[in-house]
C-alpha cells in the first residue's frame, strides 16, 4: 500500500489540499467541521506529513525555544513536559534553556543574535527583563511571555490570577478557623511581580474578613527553595509576638520545607499551624501530610502558549497581543484538613 498524501488526505475528506495543509500546520482559520473532517481522515488513511520538507519549504527550523529562570525548579519542569508534549503535537522540537534569572542570559536569548536564529519561536519566562529591553526586539520572531514579569506588555501573555488564588489560599485558612495566618515568600523588589501579587491577595483576603493584619508575618525570601522555607519557619515560630497557626507559602518548595521545620520542632501540621502552598508539585502530593495547594492548570498553560507561537507562526501574525488565562483550583489536602 503506498504511503497517503495530502491529496488523498484532501479526497478522503471533501476538501481542498490547501485546507487539509493549513490544518495539518496548526493555522487557526479553518472552520470546525473542516478541521474534525480532515483530522478523521488524516486518522483514517494514516498521514504523516513530510515535516523537515514543510520547515525547509517555509524557512524554518522547526524547533522552539523555551526558556525558565531553573530547570531544577519542580514547577517548571513538570510545565516543560506539559509544554514540549503540546509542541510535539504540532511538529515542533523543544529546546529547554535555564537562565537563572541573569538579564543578560534573556537579552541574549530573546534580543536576536545566532542562538535566537536556532529557533522559529520563543515562550519564555523572565526574571529580570522589562518592557524597556524588548522595545527593539525584532516582531518577526514569535515570543510568548509566562509570568508576570512583564505583563501587559507588547507580546502575547499567559499568566493565572495570582492575586485572586493567593486570596482563594488565605480566606481557606480563616474558613477553618485559623486567626493568625502568616506568608512567606514576599519580593519587594523590581523582578518580584509575582510575589507581589500574592502578597497582594493575601491583604486582600484579610480586609474582605476584617482580620487584623501583623506585617512582621510577612516573611521576604531572595528565592522559593526548600532552605529559604525552612528559615523563614524557624523564625516564625519564634516570633516574639509568639507563633502563627497557619501560614501560607508562596511555592510548594517553600511550603515543604517550612513542614519539616515544624515537625522537627515538635510541631503538629494541620493540628498546631496548616500549611498551604502553591503550583501543586507532585511531590507536595506524595508528602506526609500531604500538601494542600493552589493548583494552576499547567496543561492550559502550556496548550495556551504553544498555541499563541504557533498561530503567530502562521495566518495569525499580525494579530494584536492578547493576555491569556489559565484557571486554577484550591485543592484541599491534609496539611489543612488533617
């Protein structure tokens, strides 16, 4: 049997080549029922496009670039996978690279240059770039930002409501009775948007409560590490004010780690001070107790920005940047339900 083609895939499904192309490289305007006839037919017959031949044909490389500040960060690792699962799908190979949040590591990566030409896109997370340092980024290479780093900005964003799920995590801990809540995790400084977003719904769950809130249980850490949450722990349970009997951090790593603190300490979780956390690491998961957590949907995330790079690849080029969001959800685990 001879390997289908695009015109078979076409007969197959009653509609022009161009129409089965443009759905086979991901290009949004194709109407619904077109798209399911031809992806039923492209199942049926078997078809397997020529990738290197289409990436040499539009002058492209075929492979994307995607771009965190720690790769040994267990929230974006899992999101990598989530991400290059979704590229996959489109024909696209991921390269991962890690920043560590240096400027001149993302200047070089999104700003131009040999290593930018490797790649047909870019989706990158930033630490340390602002608005001022993509004001002369060439448009015609696709970005897609993560994060709140640069929110608002002339590129296409994908980002959950940090402001509203920090809210969501801190009014759990007044609904089971907990009155005095601490957090930690806070960056008051210029590359700490998300942070500070948290912080922001943590105020703001206070004030919808009418909950007095103790600034000196805001705890700042440089970085979401297991270490830093297990210091900023220590400290809190010996606040001279005495200790919270709840607290809530601003990554699972943290939360972790200020676990281990209290229960090194003699310290009872949920009994004496509940923990929440946030990212919904698998191994907050598997932990005893278990972590309870904001959990955002990774999978959107990663679909909505593969998405956004390939449609800007495509027919949607020209497309005015948009801001995208992905839901979340509270799940209630042990380390506040006991």
């Amino acid at each position: 049997m001879s390997t289908p083609r695009l015109r078979d895939v076409a007969e197959r499904a009653g509609v022009s080549i161009r129409t089965v192309s443009n759905v086979v490289n991901g290009y949004a305007r194709v109407s619904d029922e077109r798209r399911a006839r031809v992806e039923a037919a492209v199942a049926e017959l078997g078809y397997q496009p020529n990738l290197m031949a289409r990436n040499l044909r539009q002058g492209r490389t075929g492979m994307i670039a995607l771009v965190v500040p720690e790769l040994d960060v267990p929230y974006f690792a899992e999101l990598n996978r989530a991400i290059v699962t979704k590229a996959r799908q489109h024909g696209y190979t991921v390269v991962v690279d890690q920043t560590d949040g240096e400027p001149d590591r993302e200047r070089e990566i999104v700003m131009g240059g040999s290593m930018a030409a490797m790649f047909d896109g870019v989706i990158l997370s930033p630490l340390a770039l602002s608005q001022a340092d993509l004001a002369h980024r060439d448009p015609s290479r696709p970005l897609v930002l993560l994060g709140e780093r640069i929110a608002g900005s002339t590129y296409d964003h994908v980002a959950i409501d940090n402001v509203a799920a920090a809210r969501a995590a801190t009014e759990h801990l007044f609904d089971i009775g907990r009155n005095r809540v601490a957090a930690i995790g806070d960056q008051p400084w210029e590359s700490g948007e998300t942070a500070q977003l948290r912080t922001a719904g943590f105020r703001q769950a206070h004030e919808a409560r009418r909950r007095k809130l103790d600034e000196s249980l805001i705890v700042t850490n440089r970085r979401f590490h297991h270490s830093e949450g297990a210091e900023a722990m220590a400290a809190l349970l010996d606040h001279p004010k005495g200790p919270p009997d709840a607290v809530f951090c601003y990554n699972d790593l943290l939360a972790l780690g200020a676990i281990r603190t209290l229960l090194s300490r003699g310290v009872r979780v949920p009994e004496d001070v509940a923990v929440v956390g946030f990212d919904d690491i698998e191994a907050g998961r598997y932990n005893t107790p278990s972590l309870t957590t904001i959990s955002p949907n990774k999978s959107t995330i990663a679909w909505l920005a593969v998405d956004r790079l390939i449609a800007r690849l495509g027919d949607r080029a020209d497309d005015e940047p948009i801001e995208l969001w992905a839901p979340y959800e509270l799940a209630i685990r042990e380390s506040t339900a006991g």
